[in-house]
C-alpha cells in the first residue's frame, strides 16, 4: 500500500520514525504488546509528534481529508439555525470541539449574527497548537469584528449552558480492538516485529470491553469465528463526560456510523477502522504512524445509551441529508445566483456531496441530545431514526 501513495518528506518522515520509536518503547515497557486503543492514542496524539498534536496539514486540499465545513459554508449555517431557537431561549455560550480549521465557526457565527443569535462566547475546545494557530487567522479573516467572542479551551467546560456543536469528534478517538475465535473474543493489541508493528492477539478482554462486545453480538444475532472489529469505549467515556458537566443545552453530534445493529453486521467482518493520508484512504493502522489519521465509525446505539445513562434525553437521530434539508440547505441553495455559472456548479457540487448517499449524505449521522426543556428541533422535519436506534 505504501508504494501506492506519495512518500512523505524528509522531515515528515523523520517526525513518524521519532513516533516509532517511541510506540516501540511503549510496548517493550508494557511486556510485547500494547492494547490498539493505547497505540491509537500514541499515534494521534503523543505529544509533538501525533497526528493530531503534530504540526502537519490535515485538512483541505492539501492536507489528508475534507470535511462538511470545507465543502460549503451552508453546513455551519445549517448548524446555527438549530443552535439559534436554543440560545435565544436559555442564552449561554456554543461550544465546538475539535474545530478544524475554523470555517464551521466562521460559518456559524456569520448565522446565529444574521439571526441576532450570538452566543456569549463561542468557545473552541482543540488539542492541536497547529490547529488553534489556523482557527485564528481563519476567524480574523472571515469575522474579523466577532473574535473577540471566541475562546480556546482545553478541557470540556463545567456547568456548560448552550449548544455543543461537534463534527466528526467521536470517529477520531482511539478504539478497543477485539476478534472472534473458536474460544471467544479476544482483544487485539500491537506488537513490534520483524516485519514491523502488527496486531497480535492479547488475551481475553476486560468485563467492560466484554459486556461491549456480548452487547455486539446480540445485536447481530451472532457474530462468526474471525470476525474482527471495533468497540469505541473512548467516544462512550467523552459523551458521559459532556453529559455530566452540561447544565441545560442542547448536544448536536455529527458523524459517520451506524446503529449497532448495523454496525456489527455479521457480513462488516473486519470492522471499521481507516487510515486517511493526503486524500487517500487505507486500511493499515501502521502506515506512517503520526502522518496519517486513524478513524473508526461511530456506534451510535453506544452514544445514545451513554447519554441517557448520564440524564440526557435523546432528541432525535437522522442522516446527514434528512437534518441538513430540514434546516434549510435546498433554499440556500436556491439564493446563488442564477447567472454565475461557476457558482451554481459549486452550489450543485456541494449539495451532491453533502447530501447524496453516495457521497456523506447517508453515511453521516446527526444525533440530538438535550437537558432541559428546549425548543423542539428543527433538523428533524424531514425524519426523525430514533427508533432505529
């Protein structure tokens, strides 16, 4: 696969080898082999070094993908109309995790202004330095007078009021690994071998990653000797966080998944998890560690039960196109002008991606959560899956 994508550079590769070293280490430390969600987090987030602690450009045209915010501004301008009814209603600030290069937040609070909806404070909660850098000179540029309204975060705020706003934040946290064999499940870790790092078999899981995996195969009926996949532990542990320090607001978490029935499909038999490096998609978790992203899709039966557990009420569940159509994409559409050529063929190419289910429209997922009472939301005209959840 390695010799089918761009090499890195010099200096890249040199950061990435720094980053193997160190994963190596960490599994001699821990006795031959670390669990995969502890060489994910490494891989990501090691400091200085990981994908996302890192200094390399990841989003855009060139960098290793592009998301909703990238495609069009009408994504954040469809977040903010559901933001809008909320903060009018209980005030407080909005919240952004894991922001990108800031043109959702522009986006948004271009919006929730035209609305006379601005929050008290938009506040960007980001772990990456390169990231924060490129956030505020994309706000300088695009809202120069409404700067002074965000703040940076490094940690989930306590008694959070407002409206929580995060796009593709669950897929990028670090996954437990398990397989299926004639014995049971067991979880799989990472060893360092001749050949380089590679997963191994590390025994028996833990009762949580257990009870998580026996959750799996009731909901698909039974899964098959050599079935593999993922369990999102972390994704659960950040959602019951949040849940416990929101006072009153309301949740809206977009991404890629499914329910776990479909998620743990008996014929999804090597799971979910990916690899993204400069546009290219891979299934090696150990190609150009720190260089290149490592996503899983998101259980969203997982989520939603975390949520509940924690006293939020699940508000509603929809695909990508059926929440964006409801806020309003298509009249967006229609306010392009009708004699730029060159702008409604952006206008159509957006729409397409945004909402086709070829593209992101049926694969993404938009989840709602809420604490206290709230304006119904908007995004649910169309559809609302809470059932299939």
């Amino acid at each position: 696969m390695a010799a089918e994508l761009p090499a890195p550079d010099a200096d890249a590769a040199a950061t990435s080898d720094e980053l193997v070293a160190r994963i190596r280490a960490a599994i001699a430390e821990a006795g031959g082999a670390l669990p995969f969600h502890r060489y994910q987090q490494m891989a990501l987030y090691e400091p200085g070094l990981g994908y996302y602690a890192g200094g390399s450009h990841k989003l855009g045209a060139g960098g290793d993908f592009v998301t909703a915010p990238e495609i069009s501004p009408w994504f954040g301008y469809c977040l903010a109309r559901e933001a809008a009814p909320v903060l009018r209603a209980i005030g407080g600030d909005v919240l952004e995790p894991g922001a990108g290069s800031g043109r959702m937040a522009a986006d948004v609070l271009t919006e929730l202004e035209r609305q006379g909806a601005l929050p008290e404070t938009y506040r960007i909660l980001e772990v990456s330095a390169e990231l924060r850098d490129r956030q505020r000179r994309t706000l300088a540029e695009r809202v120069p007078h409404l700067v002074d309204r965000v703040a940076w975060v490094d940690e989930l705020p306590e008694g959070f009021r407002g409206v929580v706003l995060a796009n593709e934040v669950l897929d990028a946290m670090p996954v437990h690994r398990f397989r299926i064999t004639e014995q049971g499940p067991v979880e799989l870790g990472v060893a360092d071998t001749e050949e380089g790092l590679a997963t191994v078999e590390i025994g028996a899981p833990g009762a949580r990653l257990a009870a998580a995996i026996e959750q799996a195969r009731e909901a698909a009926g039974g899964l098959p000797v050599g079935y593999e996949s993922e369990i999102g532990l972390a994704a659960v542990d950040w959602v019951t966080t949040l849940a416990q320090r929101l006072e009153a607001g309301r949740v809206v978490l977009v991404d890629y998944g499914f329910p776990r029935h479909e998620f743990y499909h008996p014929q999804r038999a090597t799971g979910t998890l990916m690899g993204h490096y400069r546009h290219h998609a891979h299934a090696d978790p150990y190609l150009y560690p720190g260089l290149s992203d490592l996503t899983a899709h998101v259980d969203f039966t997982a989520v939603a039960e975390a949520a509940h557990g924690a006293g939020l009420q699940v508000a509603g569940f929809a695909t990508q196109a059926h929440y964006l159509m409801s806020l309003g994409l298509a009249e967006a559409a229609e306010e392009v002008n009708p004699v730029d050529q060159r702008a409604q063929l952006e206008a159509a190419q957006a729409m397409r991606t945004l909402t086709m289910p070829e593209e992101m429209g049926e694969l993404f997922k938009v989840l709602l959560l809420d604490r206290g009472e709230l304006p119904p939301p908007l995004g649910l005209a169309l559809r609302d899956m809470r059932g299939r959840l």
